[in-house]
C-alpha cells in the first residue's frame, strides 16, 4: 500500500481536524479572555473528562476491530457497545456528582457539571468506532466538528445573556456551554450511528454484559494505554498549579494547546490508515504503519517552526498580554512533540493489527513516570520553563522505546527506519 492511498482519507480527516482545531483555537482564545485564572480552571476540568474518556475508549476501539479486523457485522456489536457505553455513563455521572459534594476548589467543585453529560458523554467514541472500523472519514469527523461548534455557539449565547456590554463570563458559564454541547452532540451521534448500522432481519440482540466478558482485556488494556497517556499530557499542569498556581497553570496549558496542533498532521495519517493497519496480514498492516510513522514526523518536523514563529508573534494579540510569554516553554515543548507523532501510528499497529494495546500503555507509562518525576523537580526549580523540558525529554526517551518494540514486532531494523522496508513477515 502506497502513501497516495492513504491520501484522500487522510485529506478527509485533515481538513476536518483542521477545522476542529480553528473552531478549537477559538474556543480557547475566548476562555483565555476570561484570564489565566479561569483558563486554568477549566482547562484542569476539561483533563479530568479527557481522563474519563480515555478509560473508556476501548469501546470504540473493540468495535471498530471487530469491523475491520475480523469483518464482523457491524449492529448486534455497535448496539451491545452503546449499551455499555451508556450504563458506564450513569455510573459515572453518580461519582462525579459524589465528588463534586466533597471537593471544594475549582475546578473539582465543578465536577457536578460534567456528571450532568456523563450519561451520554462516552456515546461519541463509542459510536465513532463504527465510522473507524469502516474507514468512513467524513461520518468519523462530523461529531469532532461539532462539538467545538457547539461550545462557541453555547458561549456566544452566554455572553449575549449577560446584556452588560462586555459579555464576561464566570467560570460557570464556561462549563455549562462545555458541557451543553457534550449532550447535544452525543444524542445526534447516538441517532446517526442506529441508523447507519440497522439490525439485520431476525437479529438477536446481543447482551452487553456478554460482550463486555468477551472483550474485557482488550477494552481494559485500551483504557489503561490512553489514561496513562492523557496523564502523561496533562500531569504537567496538575504540577505547574501545585507549585505556581492557576495563572501560571493558565499560561502553561495555552502553550501545551499550541504546541499539539502539530499533531494533526500525524493523527490525520494514522487515523485514514487505522482500517488498513488493522489488516490481517502483517507485512501490509507494517507497511502501512511504517509509511504512516515516517511521514508524520516529517510533516511535524516541517511544521514545527512555523508553528512557534506564529504563536510568538499572535498569542498576544489572540489572547492576551498575560500569555506573552507562553513562547518560551512552546520552545522547550516542540522537539519532544515532534518525535511523539510517530506514537500514533505505532500504536494503531498493536492494537488495530496485534490486539495488543498494552504495549502501548507501557510506552505511555514509561512517558509518564518520566515525566511526572521530571516535572517534581524541574518545575520548583525553572518553572513553566521546566516543565516543559520534562515533557519533551520524556516524550523523546518513549518514542525511542516504543520505536524498538515497534521494529520487533513489524519486521524492520530498529537502526534504520526510514530506509526499511516493511515487506516481509515478521517472526512469530
């Protein structure tokens, strides 16, 4: 398989990330208007749902290798996950609320928010495994484009509410625009993916529990790789408020928004070739995943100046003077980044292909421990500055581990990537 067939997918899920994360990027300028202190806050709420999300993508994931790895019929599988998605939802919506009655601070205290979406809030990954699982990259990015669409709508209407001149908005409105738009768009995800998927004539509907059973160490593994690997992204911030509070916590995560638009560029790739990645035979799956790796750390690597020059000259402006110095710590964040976008790739090849996504975990873990040790002791010392140095030398000592496991398993010389060929089996 060429890199030109897996352009159209890719220019698909590109332009929609693309899309994604300009709608994004206004959602973040108008949060950060607000001041650091509530772009702290929020964006701390907002790692708390990435967390909860994270543990449960294995649901998504599980039916979308049930479509393109083993061809299974896609809605007995898509009804059964939904169900489980949605009861895992209620659960999660009574401990969210139990917690926010014991926390005090913001944004903990906020938590009763999030229990309010959390019923529906695990429909959208679960029903996008369908989309992923067929390739179909168009359905896939819809309810990605709508949910920062639905937030900035949900803002505008809060701030017009206000009717004092400035539209300033509490920390409260922001959640409850957030959190909005995660009912709304779960629902229509929810209806789109019941009607692209029927039931078959004489279908049985197959017990969630049962399937659950079935899948529990893949779903499990899955949720471990992509909660330790949200923690690793994010444990920077819960150190940065620790020590320097939610101002700096503030200033820290716009440079860490910034500074992960370039992984656009290597999840658009990874994402269009995840169906074929998942193929069963296991040179083709390799090849794929290899091309994939190699051309979305080039892409990133390209990108990557570009990328500060712009953000030194208009966060400014976008955002404010309080994130004037946010360009420093991007500095210190991009080399890591770029070396982490060959993780996509990787590990779409252990778990769409090998079913394996603990392999994946262990790489995540690995970036976390280093980081999170890196962090305790750079940030006291060097501040935003630190913190991003940790991240970026942690990043980079992961993805050279994960570059070993991943050459093992495919077949290719860990010492020469980009001039293997992934063309013959590997060893069992």
């Amino acid at each position: 398989m060429s890199l030109a067939g897996l352009v159209p997918g890719a220019a698909v899920h590109l332009a929609s990330r693309i899309a994604t994360v300009a709608l994004g990027l206004a959602v973040v300028v108008a949060v950060a208007r607000q001041g650091p202190e509530v772009q702290g806050a929020f964006t701390l709420f907002v790692a708390v749902e990435s967390a909860l999300l994270a543990l449960c993508s294995g649901f998504g994931l599980a039916l979308a290798r049930g479509v393109s790895h083993r061809g299974d019929d896609p809605a007995p599988l898509l009804r059964a996950w939904l169900r489980v998605a949605v009861a895992v939802g209620v659960l999660t919506a009574v401990a969210l609320f139990a917690a926010s009655r014991i926390a005090t601070q913001p944004p903990y205290g906020q938590l009763g928010w999030l229990a309010l979406a959390a019923p529906v809030l695990l429909v959208v990954p679960t029903a996008s495994g369908l989309w992923l699982g067929r390739g179909q990259m168009v359905r896939l990015s819809a309810p990605q484009v709508a949910l920062p669409l639905a937030v900035l709508a949900a803002l505008g209407l809060a701030a017009a509410s206000r009717g004092d001149g400035r539209g300033a908005l509490a920390l409260a409105d922001v959640l409850a625009a957030w959190v909005a738009s995660r009912v709304l768009v779960g629902l229509g995800s929810l209806a789109a993916s019941l009607r692209e998927a029927p039931p078959s004539p004489g279908m049985a509907p197959r017990p969630a529990l049962a399937l659950l059973c079935d899948e529990w160490r893949f779903v499990a593994a899955v949720g471990a790789a992509n909660v330790v690997a949200v923690l690793n992204y994010r444990v920077p911030l819960f150190v940065v408020e620790h020590v320097r509070g939610l101002d700096a916590t503030g200033v820290y995560a716009v440079a860490v928004q910034v500074a992960e638009l370039l992984w656009l560029l290597s999840a658009a790739l990874s994402t269009a070739a995840y169906r074929r990645i998942g193929a069963p035979d296991r040179a083709q799956a390799a090849r794929v995943a290899l091309q994939a790796t190699g051309w979305g750390v080039a892409a990133t690597l390209v990108a990557a100046p570009l990328l500060w020059v712009a953000a030194w000259a208009w966060l400014p402006l976008l955002v404010g003077a309080a994130y004037a110095d946010a360009w420093r710590p991007l500095a210190l964040l991009l080399p890591g980044v770029v070396l982490y976008a060959a993780a996509s790739a990787m590990s779409a090849f252990f778990t769409n292909h090998l079913g394996q996504p603990q392999w994946a975990a262990r790489i995540a873990a690995l970036s976390l421990a280093l980081n999170a040790l890196g962090c305790l002791w750079a940030v006291p010392r060097w501040g935003l500055e630190g913190a991003a140095a940790s991240t970026s030398l942690s990043y980079a000592l992961a993805i050279a581990a994960a570059w070993v496991q991943f050459a093992r398993a495919a077949g290719v010389p860990w010492h020469a990537p980009w001039a293997a060929r992934a063309d013959r089996q590997s060893p069992p």
